[in-house]
C-alpha cells in the first residue's frame, strides 16, 4: 500500500482524526488552565464566549455557568444548522474536540508555569495555535465560529483567519469595556499571536504554482488528472542543454497538495523537473477539495 492509499484508508483516517481531536482536546483544556485563566485572558470563538458567559453570571447575577457547559452549549446548535453545507464527518469530529476539552477541563488542575503577564500571553498564544492546526490538519476544528469560518473559506476559497480575527477582537472589546481595558488589550494580543500561528502552519488555502519539465508528457499528465481536478497546460520545446524534446507543464494547486502530486509525477517518470512557488494572485476557476 502507497503513501496516498494509506491516507484514504478509512480505517487510518478515522482514527488520525480521532488521536487529532483528543490531543486538541487535551491541549486546548491545558493551555486555558496553563497559562490563560492565571492572568484572566479571554479564549477565542465560542469558548471565548462561555468565559465570558460565565464572568457575565458570575460578576452580575450570582452565579456561575459554567465555561465547560457554556462550550457545549454553544457550540451544538451551530454545528446542527452548518452539518448540512459542511460534511456531517467534519462537523462530528469537531464536536468531539469540543466535547474533550469541556471534560479535560473539568477533571484536569494544571498549574501556572509563569507570573509574568507576557510570558503567558506569547507562549499561550502560541500554543492555543498550534492546538488548532492539529485539530484543523485532521480533518476538524475546534468548533463554534471555525465552522462558519471554514465555510465561508470553502466557498470563497481563500483564508478567512483574519476576519476570525476581526469578531475576536470584537469579543474582546464587549470583555474590557464590562471587565477592564488591560487584560482585554493582553486578550487581543494573545488572540494576533494564536492566529498568526494558525495562519503560518495551516496553508490549505493557499494556492501554488508549479512549473514541471519532462520528457513524458504524456504519462504525467495522465497520472496527474487521473487524481486531481485541476486544469494543467502543455508547452513542447528543445531542452537547452541537452538538445532533446522536452514538455513544460503548468499548473495551480493547493500547497497541501505539492507534496503528493510530485510523488505521483515522479512515479510517472523518474526524471521529471519540478518548480514551484506561490501564487500571489489567481483569477478563473479553482477546485479545492471540500473538507471531509
């Protein structure tokens, strides 16, 4: 069994999504205990939400709901109305990550690692990143506003993590405005470091180009569109050097699937030639391989 066939292996593929969605779990549970809930900062998306929930009942009305249930809460009734634009797998693999780090939060107690504000700030922010990569690089989320997100990006096929960024920070002003602007400026703060994270290590919508020199067109080209659906085209010349009949090929792709797709030429013909580098910009049409 290849490298790819073992990534469609249903069986591989359900249980790397499941060790993703615990570890998230476990991580996201951690890193609020670790380093968030110390110095009073304020979690994104729906979690963010329950804390604020819960700081909202606690502070004004005398009791406390809590952030585990509020995470819960919050996050069922939208994955029910997005289940039906986002694959019913994606959406029950990011509950799941939802529902692990409700209870690793309630039956873990992690101590704080530092006392300096910043300290926790950049090394949270950091981490709770991370946590959401390895929740979105196996085949899920971390739930509530990622599921919009994710859709929207889906459809508009370009990186939304700024605009995530933009309804955080409004989060975070509703938060200083009712608790205190300092810990509210450290908030936003931790939310720019978590989603630049995400946004250098989660490329899925960026676009490559790629640039290929053979000798077998033909085989490529046919190994090539026998597994993707993107468009290729096809210039013939006379190698520089060498003097003998070559192809150039040109093609745009997501960065996730560079890897794969140089494989698969490569297995078309040994000698192959390939370069790629990013697109900056691109107009027409683009298929990108909907979230499972």
């Amino acid at each position: 069994m290849n490298f790819q066939q073992l990534r469609n292996n249903d069986k591989v593929r359900f249980a790397y999504t499941l060790v993703s969605v615990i570890f998230a779990g476990f991580m996201q549970a951690a890193v609020m205990q670790i380093f968030m809930i110390p110095i009073n900062l304020l979690s994104s998306g729906f979690t963010g939400v329950a804390i604020l929930l819960e700081k909202i009942t606690s502070t004004f009305f005398g009791f406390s709901f809590s952030v585990s249930l509020g995470m819960l809460a919050l996050n069922i009734p939208v994955a029910i109305l997005c289940s039906k634009s986002i694959s019913k797998r994606f959406t029950l693999f990011s509950l799941l990550q939802v529902f692990f780090a409700s209870l690793f939060l309630r039956v873990l107690d992690f101590e704080p690692l530092f006392d300096d504000v910043l300290l926790n700030v950049i090394f949270g922010g950091f981490l709770y990143g991370i946590m959401t990569v390895i929740a979105l690089k196996g085949n899920a989320s971390t739930g509530g506003v990622d599921f919009v997100a994710l859709y929207i990006s889906n459809k508009k096929g370009k990186s939304i993590w700024s605009y995530v960024f933009a309804f955080n920070a409004t989060l975070i002003t509703i938060f200083g405005f009712m608790f205190g602007w300092e810990y509210a400026g450290y908030s936003i703060l931790f939310q720019f470091i978590s989603t630049k994270t995400i946004d250098s290590f989660y490329h899925r919508y960026e676009r490559m180009t790629m640039q290929v020199t053979t000798t077998k067109p033909d085989d490529v080209i046919k190994a090539y569109v026998s597994q993707y659906r993107h468009g290729v085209s096809r210039v013939d010349g006379v190698g520089g050097y060498s003097g003998k009949e070559v192809s150039l090929l040109h093609t745009v792709v997501s960065s996730y699937e560079i890897q794969d797709i140089a494989k698969l030429m490569r297995g078309a013909d040994p000698h192959v030639i390939i370069n790629t580098f990013k697109s900056e910009d691109f107009y027409g049409g683009f298929y990108l391989k909907p979230i499972e």
